[in-house]
C-alpha cells in the first residue's frame, strides 16, 4: 500500500496468525484518519440517520444501523437484502464519503486484496449490551471482493468462526482504530460481536460505531 495516500506511518504488521488464511488484523489502521472519518460518520447519519432494524423473524435488533454508499444493507419482515433507497427516509442513500472510500480501499491492499471497490458501507452503533449474533455475510454478488471492517469508539469482542456455524469461534479484542479485513477462503467465514461492555470512549463516550465496506452489487 502507498501510506502516502494518507501522509501517515506504516501500520502495525498484521496479525494473521490470530484469523488464519485471507483475513488479517490491522492494529490502530484508522488512527491517522480517525478525525476526517469521524467527521464523514456524522455527516452521513445526519442524512440517513440511526434506526433499530426488525429481523425477518420479528425481533428488534439491538444494533442502531445506518448505510452510506450506492447500495444500503436492510432488513424487515420480507428478508435480508440491499437497496438503493433508504426505507425511512424514501431518498438514496447518501454518497460514500472520500475518507471512507480510502480508508476502506486501503487497507484492503494492505491485507493483500489490491483493486477493493466497496459500494456499500453498512453503519452500525452499538450502545452497551448490544450484540451481533453469528453471521455469514452472503448478500453480495461478488464473494471474490473481501469484507474490511472498521473499528471505532468502545473496545469490542469480535467473534470469528469458521465456514460452518458450528465451527470453533476465536475471540478477538478490537479498539479504536483498528480495522478488519478477510476475504478469500475466509470470505464466507462466521463472525459477530458480543455483548459490548460498558465504558467510555473518550471522544465517543459510550457508543461503539462500526464501519464494514463491502462490494455488493
């Protein structure tokens, strides 16, 4: 990756042997950017602001989303599934953010996925106890563009499981500032958060945002 695209410093080394083959942990990535994407986060919800989504089955889930990008991530009664239109606003989604579109690109390069061309950012808030059960990211089109997952406010549990639900899950510690990233045979690898902890960001307070690009159309 050429860091000049963000004057900053090369990241940590990746943590690949934590997540196994195509996936990898870029400790502190978003650092150097944390201010313009911040900034570009509140932009975004001020458009298409935080809703509760209602799952197929029914249940409320406990984490607020948001969209940016060509295409949004929703659910409701009907399925899982993207569009291009905000169902709570009735407008399109707003545009991806420049800093988004870098930060995402990227690191992609850096975990080795050169040529990442994200056209969905699903937004998500986590407030304490929220969670994200065990899931497959399988909506796409194109599972040969890898997932990156940007890490911001609140400390996290990441969950990351194998190709079959009941594969052995790993525990993975993410703070402020790192970023995520598998693709290949990782692709279609189980992964969720658990209940977040209570605490508090210094900048964010007690709120946890997660940013996860994906290539969806």
């Amino acid at each position: 990756m050429n860091t000049s695209l963000f004057g900053m410093e090369p990241p940590a080394p990746l943590s690949r042997d934590i997540l196994g083959a195509g996936a990898a942990v870029l400790a502190g990535f978003a650092l150097s950017v944390e201010d313009e994407v911040l900034c570009a986060l509140m932009s975004v919800v001020e458009q298409s602001p935080f809703r509760n989504m209602v799952t197929p089955g029914g249940f409320r889930m406990s984490v607020a989303m948001s969209n940016c990008g060509a295409l949004g991530w929703i659910t409701d009664r009907t399925g899982y599934r993207y569009d291009l239109i905000d169902p709570e606003t009735n407008c399109p989604w707003p545009n991806m953010p420049t800093a988004f579109q870098k930060i995402a690109v990227a690191a992609a390069e850096e975990a080795g996925f050169p040529g990442f061309v994200p056209d969905a950012c699903l937004i998500n808030r986590y407030e304490p106890g929220a969670r994200l059960s065990l899931h497959q990211d399988k909506n796409e089109r194109d599972f040969t563009q890898p997932i990156v997952s940007v890490s911001l406010g609140l400390p996290a549990t990441f969950l990351f499981g194998g190709l079959e639900r009941e594969d052995k899950t790993r525990r993975i510690q993410i703070v402020h500032g790192d970023v995520l990233v598998w693709g290949g045979p990782a692709r279609l690898r189980y992964h969720g958060i658990a209940p977040l902890r209570d605490g508090e960001h210094p900048q964010l307070g007690r709120i946890r945002y997660n940013l996860t690009f994906r290539n969806a159309g």
